[in-house]
C-alpha cells in the first residue's frame, strides 16, 4: 500500500514490495514537486503531470535511511539531515521538473550498511561479491514500470492529474555503496544488446551519476576494465564522476583515487561524454564532507 507524506512542497508516498525479477522486491521512495494550491474539493496539494520532464533513480549509500528511522539510531542520527527524504528534496533542486525515485536497499545490514543483493552477488555487508550478470538493469526496469503504474492508479484516485509517462528521458544517480549497481550495469552492457525490452529502456537512459564511490573492498570501487569502459562509451550516455578527498585521498585505500583516476581517462581516452568534479579539494577529510557532495553536486 502507498503511504503518502508531504515535505518542502513534495508529495512522498512509499510504494512497498515493489515486483521485479523472479522474486526480487524492492521498497521505494517516489516524491513529486506540488503545486502547493488548495481549495474546498482540493484538500491537499496537487502534482501537475505535464509539467514534469525527467525521470530521476537514485540508489543511496550507507547509514542513510528513513528520517525517523535514523533519529532513532544511536549512531546515524547525526546524519540524519541526509535521510532519505531530506536527499529526495535536494535531488528535485539538482532536477528540477523532475519525479524522482530512490530505490531502498532490499537489506541493511546492522540497520546501517545498505545491501542490494536484488541488484548483484554481495557480502555480509553490501560490498559486491561478483559483477556475474544478473539481470540488474532488467530489475530496475521491472520495478520502475511497475511503481509508475502503481502512483498512477493511487493518484487517479485522489485527484485528477495527468499519468506519469515512462517514456520520458531517465538519469540515474548514485552516491557512495549505491555505486555498486552502476558498476553492475556496465558489466551487463553488452549481454542486454539482444533484450529488446531492456534495449527501448536504455535509449531513454541519458546520463549517470557516480557520487563519491566506496565500500569495504581492497579493490572495484571504480570500473578499470577497459572492454567493459568501451561499452559505456559506445552507450553514448553522460557520465558525471563527482568525488570528494574523504575518499580520493584516503591514505589507508589509495586504491579508490588509482581507480576513478584510470575510470575517467580510459572514457576520455574513449571519447565518452564524460565529466569529473572534485569537490571541497582545499578542505581536510571528514565524513561530513562526504555526504556535503549530495548537496554540491
């Protein structure tokens, strides 16, 4: 059932056990900009469909969760400014025009590690276990289309609005553990070629957005494989690197800075349509900044 919530002039509802492959359920978080008006037949605020030019799929990284959920954590709820909600509204800043939609990992270890076993092999903890395919872009396509039909039978009930379209452009964002699923993705690439379904999906697929990669590897936090690179450069999707020095210059894992370093110049190198940012380069390394990028970027 679609839980409704109103926040910054957005409308929340929490679409659960969304169906995608096989027995794979996701939870999600959708939120739309309102018009904010009222009246006596409109007793709460409205979402103009026509207005609305994008699809925004961001997949969120560790210690993030719900508001409440994190206010009543001992630790997290010091960040709990970067809850869910509070990234859905600085997503519709950095998208403006946009539905956006945060797909919930499908487990949290120790309610604090984000794990998207739905999306690819991981550890106890979330880290990827192996980039094998595993039918992770046709996943997110099955569980975005279902949750579009699902708001647009809970919205034609309560008010009369236009129904979101699927077939409007789609970026997808994803900020520190979430980058693992686009990592997977890439790796899937070339398999879905002869996936008609998966094929129209991905020419709406226009750009993707690495926010501050990372997990608890020694190694494939960034993609380095040069074949693999060359499926995204031939996607023609933009690509967008953002980092900040809490990660690219940890001196206990060089390896994230080798990495995303190897990432970016192998696109170039490629001729993808590929931009990177550093972020707060003059500041000292802190958690803090990390999640600042959700905000910066």
């Amino acid at each position: 059932m679609a839980q409704r919530d109103f926040l910054q002039g957005l409308i929340f509802m929490t679409l659960e056990n969304i169906a995608g492959v096989g027995k794979r359920q996701n939870d999600i978080l959708f939120s739309a900009v309102t018009n904010g008006n009222s009246s006596k037949q409109q007793t709460e605020p409205r979402i103009s469909g026509s207005s609305f030019k994008r699809h925004v799929v961001f997949f969120p990284g560790d210690v993030q969760n719900l508001h409440k959920v994190m206010m009543n954590h001992p630790t997290n709820q010091r960040w709990a400014c970067w809850s869910y909600e509070n990234t859905s509204a600085l997503l519709h800043r950095r998208f403006l025009n946009s539905y956006v939609w945060l797909i919930k990992p499908s487990r949290i270890h120790e309610n604090t590690f984000s794990c998207y076993d739905n999306f690819l092999p991981s550890t106890v903890f979330g880290a990827p276990a192996s980039f094998e395919y595993y039918d992770s872009l046709l996943h997110l396509r099955h569980i975005l289309l279902s949750a579009i039909g699902r708001v647009n039978l809970h919205l034609a009930n309560i008010m009369e609005v236009a129904p979101i379209s699927k077939d409007i452009p789609l970026t997808i964002v994803a900020f520190s553990k979430g980058c693992v699923i686009l990592n997977q993705f890439l790796y899937e690439l070339e398999s879905v070629k002869t996936n008609a379904d998966v094929k129209d999906f991905l020419e709406l697929l226009s750009d993707l957005y690495w926010l501050d990669a990372g997990h608890n590897l020694n190694s494939r936090v960034w993609v380095t494989d040069e074949r693999i690179l060359q499926g995204l450069t031939d996607s023609g999707i933009k690509v967008q690197v953002h980092v900040t020095p809490r990660q690219v210059r940890d001196p206990g894992r060089p390896h994230i800075g080798e990495e995303v370093r190897k990432f970016v110049d192998v696109l170039k190198h490629q001729g993808a349509d590929v931009k990177e940012t550093l972020h707060f380069a003059d500041e000292q390394r802190s958690m803090e900044q990390h999640f600042r990028i959700l905000r910066e970027f």
